[in-house]
C-alpha cells in the first residue's frame, strides 16, 4: 500500500531547481547577460536552466555615450515574442512570480 506523502506534490522548495519547478505555467522574469531582460510564460526547463517560454516580452538596454559630452544615455527596446528557446548559459538570474502569503 501507497504511502499518502508520495501522492502529495510537493511545494516545498529543498533545491534551487525546485523554486523553477514550482514556477511551471506561469509567468516569470528572467535577467540575460548583455543587458537583457525577458519575462514570459515558463512551459520547460532542464538543469542547464535553458527554458521554453511563451508570450515572451524582451527589453534589451543599450548606453549611449555622447562623444563630446560624455554623457551616457540609456535606450530601451521591447519587443514581443510568441515562443522562445532560451539557452541557459545566458542566464543570470531568474525570479518566479509572487505568490501571496498568508
């Protein structure tokens, strides 16, 4: 006979990939190397951390340096994504959505 704990999920989170895990199917924000920003909807995940996200939004940050001024400006770009493959080398840090607490 089964014992009831292994028929439970789990939501506890014991490992780092478990806080990824536990993200599945929602929407999390990841940060890029090269001043990229992607946040989207998480449908998989290796331990590598590359990803498959849907309904992605991509900002990429640039700087502008005015050559007589020095003055830096900073310029973002959006653009939206319907499915992405996200290699996991390019990741710097990846936050699930906030979940309420009681």
């Amino acid at each position: 006979m089964a014992d009831d704990q292994d028929q439970t999920p789990v939501t506890t989170v014991e490992e780092p990939l478990d806080l990824i895990r536990l993200s599945l199917n929602e929407k999390i924000y990841v940060k890029m190397r090269n001043d990229r920003e992607l946040k989207g909807m998480l449908h998989a995940y290796d331990q590598h951390l590359n990803m498959i996200l849907s309904d992605v939004q991509e900002t990429v940050t640039t700087v502008e340096i005015d050559d007589e001024t020095y003055e830096e400006s900073y310029r973002a770009t959006t653009r939206n994504i319907p499915m992405l493959f996200v290699r996991g080398d390019g990741v710097i840090l990846v936050s699930p959505p906030s979940r309420a607490t009681d």
